[in-house]
C-alpha cells in the first residue's frame, strides 16, 4: 500500500532510477529519461516495427514452395510473351514436307501429322489459357461477392432481409444443381463465333456458386460483431460497412480463392478445347493443341501436356504459400 507521507518529486524518481540495477529492477524508459544512459549496443538490435503488407510478404518470401512457383510461372509468361515474337512459324503455319517429325532446330518441339508447329501453337495457347484462367478468377469473386456478402448481410434484417437472403441462397443452389458442363457445351460453340473472350463468363457463370456460399456464411458471423454493430447504429451506409469491416476482414480467404481459381479455370477451358467444345479455329489453346495428339507420337502431346501441367503447379504452389502466409496458425507464419 502507498504511503501518503512519502511524496517524492521527478528529481527523487531520476536519482532512484540510476541507483537500481537496470537487471534486478528494470523500467521501462529508463534509458529516454535519463539523458545520461547510454544504450548497451551488444544487447542485440531494437525490435522492429513491420507493416501487415511487409510482415505478409516476409511470411510469403520465406517460403520455398513460394520461390519455385513464382520462377516457373514467370518462365511461362515471358515464353508466352516472347515466343511468338522471336519464332519463325506461326500457329497456323503448315510444314506438310516435315509432318509427323520430333523436335529439330527448326521445330523445337516438333511438327503434328497436319504439319502445323507444335511449339508456336504451345505458346499461342498457353497465352490464351492464361487470359482465360485469370479473367474467369476475377470475374468469379466479383459474382461471388456481390451475392454472398449481400446475403449474409441482409440475413439479419427482419423479414424483408430475410427474404432476400432466402433469394439469394436458392439462387445459389438453383446454379449447383444445373448440369454445368452440358451448358457449356451447349452455348461454347455458337459464343466462339464472337470471340473466344466469351469463355471468361461462361466459365465464371457457373464456378461462382461454392465460394459464394462460403463468403454467405463469413459474412454472418462478422455482421455480429461490435464494430460492425457500432457501424450500423451510428447510420453508416450498408455498402460502407461491407467495403470497410467486412471485405478487409476476409479478404485473406478471398486472395487465396481467386489464386488457386486461375489453375481450376484453366483446366476447365482446357478440357472444354479437348473434346471440342471450348476454344476452336481461328484461335488455339493448350487443349486444342492436346486434340491433335497422335499417340504413336510422344511429342505431339508430351510438350503441351508438361507446360500446362507447370502451368497448374505453379499457380497452385504460389496459392499454397500464399495460404500459408496469411494463415496465424501455420508453421510458416513464425518470425
């Protein structure tokens, strides 16, 4: 208990401070209030103070997996960037004297039986399949978004919010029971007569649906909490609120999501362009190139089969890391 008899001034405070040993009776601040002290440079560097980004970014660098993604995902656009400017044939160039050969000088990943270079229509593809897988990821949280955060949002507002949330979710469930693939199929080949950019939606119209469901129900449970609440008593605009306090609190999950959506778009442009229902003729992309295999023939397959296969794994090594670092709980997340 304090004594009221003992009143000392600051001058009493500095004397005691320098009298105590710093390692017996620490205080904090010592060292700024005395301006005698002087600071022990082999106690070791002072804390520093990082950023959320800079502090994400350290986790994400740290990784391994990380470092070999990003390299064989940059490998993989300069060659999509830069083939087709340097090689001498294009896509649709026929060399009908050297059909059905294996790689050469002059056809580096050989030539099909339609005498068509396996390499320039590799590289043609592979831009396209990223286009594709990265404009079907955007586009597929945009949709996403707007319909989970609005319902979870609304659910707790009375009977009209509820209505809407009930909208919503038989939405959703409306579009997972649709047989997806039969509908691409079906509405694929008369887009393409366009441009092969109405791949993009078409893809993104039916993969939305899971991740909106998740982000529904993220949505509900921060909607409960305080600042939210405080938000909503003060009159804050709903749309405020949800770019404000919701989407930076969920935002981790929705990166990770739209990473790893890149590598799912692309396998499902590519297995459309396979069977003969996603891109075609004047454009090519990797799974046309994979149509016009000949089994006899390992380098009419194997070439495109190993950069979309890099492709995939590179996208989803990056995501995995990606994770890793936004997730407090993982190994990788220690400083």
């Amino acid at each position: 208990m304090t004594n009221p008899n003992d009143i000392r001034g600051t001058d009493d405070a500095s004397a005691l401070r320098r009298a105590t040993d710093p390692e017996a009776n620490p205080v904090i601040g010592s060292g700024v209030d005395d301006p005698d002290a002087q600071l022990d440079e082999s106690a070791g560097p002072a804390i520093e103070s990082l950023s959320r980004g800079e502090l994400l970014r350290r986790r994400f660098l740290r990784n391994p997996s990380a470092w070999i993604g990003m390299i064989i995902f940059a490998a993989l656009v300069l060659m999509a960037i830069i083939g087709p400017m340097v090689y001498q044939y294009g896509p649709f160039e026929r060399d009908l004297r050297n059909a059905l050969t294996g790689p050469s000088p002059y056809h580096w990943f050989g030539v099909n039986e339609n005498g068509l270079d396996i390499f320039a229509r590799t590289m043609q593809g592979l831009r396209i399949s990223l286009v594709i897988g990265i404009g079907t990821a955007v586009l597929t949280t945009f949709l996403a978004l707007l319909v989970g955060i609005v319902a979870g949002y609304v659910s707790h507002k009375g009977k009209w919010g509820a209505f809407v949330d009930g909208a919503l979710v038989n939405l959703i469930n409306l579009f997972l029971v649709i047989p997806s693939i039969l509908l691409l199929m079906l509405f694929s080949p008369a887009l393409q007569q366009a441009s092969w950019l109405w791949m993009i939606p078409l893809l993104a119209g039916f993969a939305w649906m899971l991740t909106a469901r998740v982000l529904r129900a993220m949505t509900q449970q921060l909607v409960r909490t305080e600042y939210v609440e405080a938000a909503r008593f003060m009159g804050v605009n709903p749309i405020v609120t949800m770019t404000r306090h919701i989407i930076p609190n969920i935002a981790s999950w929705i990166i990770i999501d739209t990473t790893l959506g890149v590598s799912a778009a692309i396998l499902g442009e590519t297995g459309l362009s396979f069977i003969g229902f996603g891109i075609q003729y004047p454009q090519v992309s990797l799974g046309t190139v994979l149509q016009d295999y000949n089994i006899s023939a390992p380098y009419t397959w194997i070439p495109p089969a190993v950069v979309l296969a890099a492709l995939v794994i590179s996208i989803n090594l990056m995501g995995e890391a990606l994770r890793d670092a936004l997730d407090p709980t993982s190994g990788s997340s220690r400083i």
